[in-house]
C-alpha cells in the first residue's frame, strides 16, 4: 500500500501546481534535510498507527437465530474471526518445537542485524515463562515481529507465535489474578487512526471493539497525551486518546499492571491481552486535532461478548481447534485464510487435516470464483497425495490445477507454469510414466532460467533416463545440471551421486569411483555432519572398490558406513559385507 508519495526536484514552483491535485503526495522538496525530516514523521507516525488493528462488531447482526456465518457483515466476520483466533492459539500445546520454529523465524528475518541476532540468542539462552511481559515490553525483534503478524492477520505467521503468546497470556492472568484492583480504575491511550477507522467508531456507539494485539496504556493521561501524535498525522491520521473505563475484574482475556515486570518499568503502565473486548460509549473531537474515545470493560460487555463466542461456538465446535477454525473460515467465506490453516498442518506434517482443510476451502469456491486461489488450493491437495506416496491421486489434482490455470483466463505466469509443469513431471516420474515426465521437464526448462530450477530439471530428466537405461544420455543431464549448481549447493552432492551410480550401472566402475569421491568430497566440504548422506556415498564408494578390485580401500569405506549407520538391519547387511571383504583379502 502507498501511503504517500514526496516528489524532491530542483524547481519546486513548476512542480507544486500539478501536484496539488494529488491526494497522496505529500510535499514538493527541493532540500534534502526537509524531505528526510517529513519521512521520519511520517514513518514514525504510520508505525504508530498500525500498531493496535482493530475491529467492530454491532450487535443487532446476531438478533437473528438464522443468520449464517456468509450472511455476517464483513466487519462483524472479521471481529468473530480474531476472537476465535486467540481462542485457538490459546488451546495450542506448549512444545519446544514451537518455540524453535519462532526463533528461526526471527532469525531468519534478522538475518543481516548483529545487534537483534544477539537479543535472539540472548532469548534463546534466558528465557523462562516468568520473563515474557519483559521481553514483550522490550524495542527488539520480538515486539516488532509478534504485532506485524498480527497487524497482517496472516495465520501461518501469527502461528509461529503461538509459543511466546501462551508464555505472556500465562503471566498476564497470573498478575490479573493477583491484581488487587478497586470497583473502578480509568487508563488512558494515546494512539493514531485512520480517519476511515475513527468514522468507523463514530457509527458504532453501544458496539463492540477488539483490539487485536496487545494493547498497552496507562493511568496517567499525559502520558497518552505524548503518544497521540498531537494531531501532526493529519489529515490521513487522527490523533485519539483513548479513555478505558474498567468496572468489573471479570473478563476471559487478562489485564493487569505490569510496572514491576516491563522492561521499561513505566509507572502506571496496564497491559491488556489481544482479543480484549470493550464497549464504545462515546467518540468526540474535544480539541482541535484531538479525538476523545470513551471505551468500557465491564461485566455487561462480558455478558455480551459471552453470547458472541456462544454462537460461535455453535457453528463449530465447543472447544476450537486449528481445524474447526479452519472449517470456520470457509463457511465465512474467507477462504484464503482457510487455506493459511491448510498449510499451517502441511508444514507440521499433519496430510490428513492439511487435506481436509484444502478439501474444506474447495468446496466454497463458486464455479464464477475460480481463479488463483482455486489453482493454489488444488496444487496444495495434489502435493499432499504425492508427499503421502499416492502419486495416481496426485496425478488426478495435478491435471485439474492444469485445467484451473493454462486452460482459464487467469492468465498464468511463468514462474506457476513451472510449479505446475515440475510436479505433474514427478508424479508421472514416480508413476513409471518416464515419457511423459520428460516431456513435461522439457516444458520447464524452455520457461525457465532460473539456475536452482535448471539444475533440479535436468536432474530429473537424467533421473527418467537412467530408468529408461538410456545412460549415455542421462550422463549428459547430469553434466548440465552440474553447471547450474553452485559450490556448496545440496544438489551437487545429489548429482555426483547419481552420476557415479550411472557409471557403476553401465559397467564403468573407475568413473564410478571418480564421482563418488566428488560426491564426498563436497559432502564434507559443506554438510559433514550429515550422517545419513555420508554413509550412503560410503557405501557406494566401498561396492565401487570391491568392483575395481581395491578391497583394502572397500574396507575402509565399509567400516566407516558402519560408524554412522544407526539403523540395525543395514548395520547387519553392511557388517556382512564387511566379512565377505575380509574373506577375499
């Protein structure tokens, strides 16, 4: 999204004419230090802004016993649609894999910053559940990352998450529990709106309002007053200071004074939960600039929230699961984000409710809707079957992602053609059909010239070739693929492999012996400590010796096979072959 555009030039007159008539330009500058001083306002205030994402929710929607989660206004599906959110992740399990799938998306996402790469490890080292308002509370990689996924509403990335949100919702209603608050308490935050945003509230009084991510304020009001902007955003922005008036300690999503636990240890600073659900009661301009919103947590608003997530309830299933909430997201209609859990299981290597997920998402497509989405859904059903070794049935999506993309008007790029082309060619691979795979590979690399996807194709026509005992031919597959790969590629490993398997199948066993060592002496280069690979190109390198009549050296390669084997059935097969050298020494 282009928030604003800032045209700097020599001549500002000549240039300030026509851009008046242009909503998002920002300013004609002809001084650099004045367009680099507007930048930083405006990126300060448009961060600012997209720090608490809100959502409304009226009512009057759920009046009817009838109305279905499609017929649900945009905005009340999408309010519906953080709060079972939460709901799920919360009833997610606590796991070490979790929190190492977060750690490596924060380092993946930092991967060129020393100064955040050792906050990460800092983490990684002395985190323990009692440090997570601490660690939220900090300006590092975690604040930042954890409210941009939820800022995007992407599922795969808030999910990634869910590790350190259990952590800090734990600590949270520990302290809630603990909190020792009188009838009434007043906070206060400063923060900036869109103007659609604040029009929005203004037509919503008596709703509701969720504010998903946590929602920091405090109680002392000139402190929201700093935080407000001061009405500099204007007019894409407005200034608003938020009035919470809390009535009631009675509340699902916890909220409590963190002073002693926050980073900052910010006097009088209130924490509340993501998903937090208040009552609009009032929105009004009390000074020029300046907005005023009243908003209430209260025992009533509970009440009210508790007959929302009832009927959610109702439509899925009593205790929400990633799957429920996926089956959720495609009655609503939403099916891109249907598919986000899809993949969420796909990742986690859970095929089954992966598919069911996809399978969910397909059925509400319209015949009228069938454009890319519909292609990635199929292609994703497809990948499962074949990752799950049922190549027929991967076959079977693969031809209906073809008939959904090359044979529609959704005009397809290169780079989907490719995909598609590259799979149906391993299914018919995988299915004895080598014809038909090459023809599709051949598809591919007239699309392509991409390096990685050049390499990888070759590879597997070669692949097809070798099974069709065409070896003359598929060396030279090989050898291509050879020159796209770069150094350290995996790929290269692979390839040596399979070449100096090439050369042993067609009787040429000192070339054989050749490959294997270009095969292994990569291998050590760039993955030593990948055991299994070692041990495979051990084992070929050993039956390549015996073949060459080099026993002495065949020896060597078995035992060392032997070290890194850890499966007991081959460890016998080799420990045998290992006598039959000895044998014939």
């Amino acid at each position: 999204m282009i928030c604003y555009v800032y045209v700097y030039c020599s001549d500002r007159e000549k240039h300030e004419l026509w851009a008046r008539q242009y909503q998002k330009i920002r300013g004609v500058y002809i001084d650099r230090e004045t367009l680099l001083k507007q930048l930083t306002i405006d990126v300060t205030l448009h961060s600012k802004a997209l720090t608490a994402p809100i959502t409304l929710f009226k009512r009057d929607e759920l009046t009817k016993k009838e109305t279905s989660m499609r017929n649900l206004s945009k905005e009340c599906a999408l309010f519906m649609w953080h709060q079972l959110l939460f709901e799920t992740l919360l009833q997610s399990n606590q796991t070490s894999k979790a929190r190492h799938e977060m750690l490596c998306e924060c380092k993946q996402h930092y991967n060129n910053n020393k100064i955040e790469l050792d906050k990460i490890i800092e983490f990684e080292t002395n985190f323990s559940h009692d440090l997570a308002i601490r660690w939220y509370t900090r300006d590092c990689f975690l604040y930042r990352l954890l409210n941009k996924s939820m800022r995007t509403q992407n599922i795969n990335e808030i999910y990634k998450y869910r590790s350190f949100i259990l952590d800090l919702h734990e600590q949270l209603g520990i302290l809630h529990q603990s909190m020792k608050s009188p009838e009434f308490m007043q906070v206060y935050r400063g923060h900036l709106m869109k103007f659609e945003e604040l029009e929005q509230m203004r037509a919503n009084i008596n709703g509701l309002i969720s504010l998903n991510t946590y929602f920091s304020t405090s109680t002392k009001a000139e402190i929201a007053s700093n935080f407000c902007g001061g009405g500099l955003g204007r007019p894409t922005f407005q200034s608003v200071i938020f009035t919470i008036n809390i009535k009631s300690n009675v509340t699902t999503k916890p909220f409590a004074n963190i002073q002693e636990f926050s980073y900052m240890h910010d006097e009088g600073e209130v924490l509340f939960s993501a998903g937090t659900v208040f009552r609009i009661n009032d929105v009004s301009e009390f000074n020029e600039g300046i907005w005023s919103t009243e908003l209430e947590l209260s025992s009533d608003v509970q009440e009210e929230l508790d007959d929302v997530m009832q009927y959610m309830r109702m439509q899925i299933a009593e205790r929400p699961t990633l799957a429920t909430f996926g089956n959720f997201l495609a009655e609503m209609g939403d099916l891109e984000k249907a598919e986000h859990i899809g993949t969420v299981h796909f990742r986690a290597g859970d095929y089954q409710t992966a598919l069911k997920m996809y399978k969910s998402a397909l059925d509400f497509i319209s015949s009228d809707d069938r454009g890319m989405s519909h292609f990635g859904i199929l292609n994703n059903i497809a990948t499962i079957h074949f990752n799950s070794g049922e190549y027929e049935m991967a076959l079977e999506y693969y031809k209906q992602v073809i008939n959904a993309v090359v044979f529609t008007d959704t005009s397809p790029t290169n780079a989907t053609l490719v995909l598609i082309y590259q799979n149906v060619g391993l299914s018919y691979l995988a299915t004895d059909n080598y014809d038909l795979a090459i023809d599709y590979f051949t598809h591919v690399l007239k699309l392509t010239n991409d390096a990685t996807i050049l390499a990888k194709t070759h590879s597997n026509v070669a692949n097809a070739l070798v099974s069709k005992k065409e070896f003359a031919t598929a060396l030279q597959n090989y050898e291509l693929a050879l020159k796209y790969y770069s150094s350290d590629s995996e790929g290269l490993v692979d390839t040596y492999n399979s070449i100096g398997l090439v050369h042993h199948y067609a009787g040429d066993f000192e070339n054989a012996v050749l490959s294997f060592h270009q095969a292994l002496d990569v291998q050590l280069a760039t993955s030593p400590d990948d055991h299994a690979q070692l041990a495979t190109i051990y084992n070929n390198l050993a039956k390549a010796c015996c073949e060459v009549g080099d026993l002495d050296q065949a020896m060597i390669y078995f035992r060392k096979q032997l070290d890194l084997e850890t499966d007991q059935d081959i460890r016998r097969q080799v420990e045998m072959n290992i006598r039959g050298v000895e044998q014939n020494l």
